[in-house]
C-alpha cells in the first residue's frame, strides 16, 4: 500500500490484513480437508451403472393370524390360538392368561442437592466482594411405584383368522464395468432379494410384480472398490454448504496473496528505478513555494510606461490638468497597487512581489 505524505510515497505494509488471513486459513483448510475432500473421493469411487431385474415371482401360501382379542374369558373346550394358527383353521380360540388393566401407585421422595449461593460479602456497593458458600437443598421427585393388574382373564378370547400370504422373490443384475484392452465391458453381478406380503395383502403383491417385473430396469451406484458390496439406488450428493464455506474463507486468503505480491513488485521497482513524485497541494500547503523569477525590470516598466526615446521619457497627468512631471530620482515607481490584508475581495498573493530597481530618468 502508498501512504502520500509531503515526502512522497511511502510503502506501509498493514498487519491486520495478515490477522485476518491466519484466522481464515485453519477454517478452510479445516473444512477443506476435513468434508471437502472427502466428499470429493466418495462421489469419485462410485460408480454409475444399470440393474436389471429377472425370474421375479410371487408365491401364495395359506396362513392366519390371531386378531379381535378382548379382555373376556372364551368358551371352555375351545382349541388354543397356536394350535388352529398350526392347523390354518378359522375360528374363536383361547390364548391364555391375559392382563387387561394395571393401576399403579405414585411414590415420592425427597432428593437432596447442593446450591451454591453468595455469603460473607464486604466492601461497599461499588466494590463489593463476596465468597462462594454451599449449602444443601432437597427437591421431591415423584415415580410410578407398586404396579399391580387390576383386571386379568385366565383364558383370553381371541380369534383365528386365515387367508392367503405371498413369498415374493426376485434376482437383480448389476452390471459391473471393467476395463480389459481398453475396451469396456461389464460382468453380471446377481443379487438375490427376498420379501413378505401379509394376510391378503393383494396390494403388495401387485406393486412387487410391477415395479420388479423381468426385463424391468433402473439406474444405481456401486462403490468401485467393492462392487458386490451394498448398492446406492440415488447420486451421491455433493456437499454444497461445505464447498461454500470453503470458497467463502479463501478469498481474503487470495486476495492477500495477490495483494502481498502486487506490494513486493512495487517496492522492487521503487527502489530500482526511483521516479520524481509531486506532492498533492494540500499536503504541501505549509510548505515555502518555489516562484517563478521575476520580468526583467526594463521590459516590466517599458510595458507599463512606453517612450518613443531611449534617453528621456515625460510622464502626462491623466488627470488633465496639464504639463509634465518628472520623475524624482532615487523613488521607485511601483505600477501594481499596494496589498491591503483587510481589503474584501483581494485574493492572497502566492508570493511576494518582485523587487524592481531604481531607474532614474
């Protein structure tokens, strides 16, 4: 940087702009290297490719489940809830000893704690110091205690209900790329996924047959490294905020780079190649200013009095009233008016007026 005074140019070098870069760098080198980067090498080892879904099935099978239990003692004689569930038999069923309804008590306790607290203070309001005391307090905290069953059944009453269920089953194909000779070629990579369709859940198994159906394809990732490994059925996202906040804290840091070198190439050519520097006005205003020289005094009063003789000239009285007046020998004749400092309107001389010599006529 040039900081103009009335020596001209000097190079000050600011520290704080080195405060503030030193406290942006371990920031964005921090998230650099420590989200950046990272992110950068995972999005690298995936790899983008196509699976291929084949010999999809969806196989019924019968099955019940025990459902429309009520706190209520069943029939006596009735067929347990495993047995007709076994047997993939409809119908009321005994599922053993059940309890309805609990009640519980509420149990309290005191619990003690410390607090601290201001004691043995001195001095007066604007200087006062106190020490820290502590001093036991108790809380009651409350739970559930002494939880009994307030309503059970021997015998429970529930039901069998029976339908049909669906083993759902299918073999994906990753395509795996690998590079032989230069060419690209891929491998089958078989993936075998199994699934479950509740009691008469026909919806299920349509969506299994529909999305999943043979020849049925869509795009997923696998990591380069491990490519029998766990699948990605999405694009690795970038992390934005990440790279921003990155950005965000090198700028000052390249700025103060550029400008550091801008400053090192000034100050080398200032002091291999010094040039003539002028300083502003304002700067120098207590400064003596350099005048220029004066007319010669000949050519300064032939302009302001002309002759047509080189040895005598007259002087005629502008006032007309006649004749002629001589000069006195030995006075100076100053054509400008003399400078009044309390005259309005005068400007300031820039320097004192030139001194004339005597010229006797």
């Amino acid at each position: 940087m040039c900081r103009i005074d009335r020596n001209g140019c000097n190079h000050v070098f600011h520290p704080i702009t080195l405060c503030v870069v030193l406290m942006c760098l371990p920031i964005a080198l921090g998230v650099l290297f420590g989200s950046v980067l990272p992110n950068a090498r995972e999005l690298a080892s995936y790899v983008e490719t196509t699976c291929e879904y084949r010999n999809t099935t969806a196989t019924s099978y019968g099955c019940c489940t025990i459902e429309n239990c009520i706190c209520a003692e069943c029939t006596a004689g009735t067929a347990t809830c495993s047995a007709m569930q076994s047997a993939l038999t409809a119908g009321e069923c005994c599922n053993g000893p059940h309890c309805c309804r609990t009640e519980c008590e509420t149990c309290c306790t005191d619990e003690a704690y410390s607090e601290r607290y201001s004691c043995r203070c001195r001095g007066s309001t604007s200087s006062r110091r106190c020490d820290t005391c502590y001093r036991t307090r108790y809380r009651r905290v409350c739970h559930t205690c002494n939880c009994r069953c307030a309503q059970e059944v021997t015998n429970r009453h529930c039901q069998s209900v029976c339908g049909l269920c669906y083993n759902l089953a299918t073999t994906l194909i990753v395509h795996i790329k690998r590079v032989a000779s230069g060419a690209v070629c891929c491998r089958e990579s078989p993936r075998f996924l199994t699934s479950r369709c509740e009691r008469d859940r026909t919806d299920c198994r349509d969506s299994w047959l529909r999305f999943k159906a043979d020849g049925v394809s869509q795009k997923c990732w696998y990591h380069e490294r491990n490519p029998d490994g766990t699948l990605r059925w999405d694009r690795p996202k970038r992390n934005v905020a990440a790279v921003f906040f990155t950005v965000l804290f090198f700028v000052p840091i390249v700025a103060w780079v550029l400008a550091t070198a801008v400053f090192v190439g000034v100050v080398a050519m200032d002091s291999c190649c010094p040039s003539t520097f002028t300083a502003h006005p304002a700067l120098s205003a207590s400064e003596p200013r350099h005048v220029a020289p004066a007319l010669p005094t000949t050519s300064r009063l032939a302009t302001r009095y002309p002759s047509s003789h080189s040895g005598s000239s007259s002087l005629t009285d502008d006032s007309g009233r006649g004749g002629s007046k001589p000069n006195k020998p030995g006075r100076r004749q100053d054509p400008s008016p003399p400078f009044a400092p309390g005259r309005r309107n005068m400007p300031t001389p820039s320097a004192p007026p030139p001194a004339y010599d005597d010229v006797a006529w």
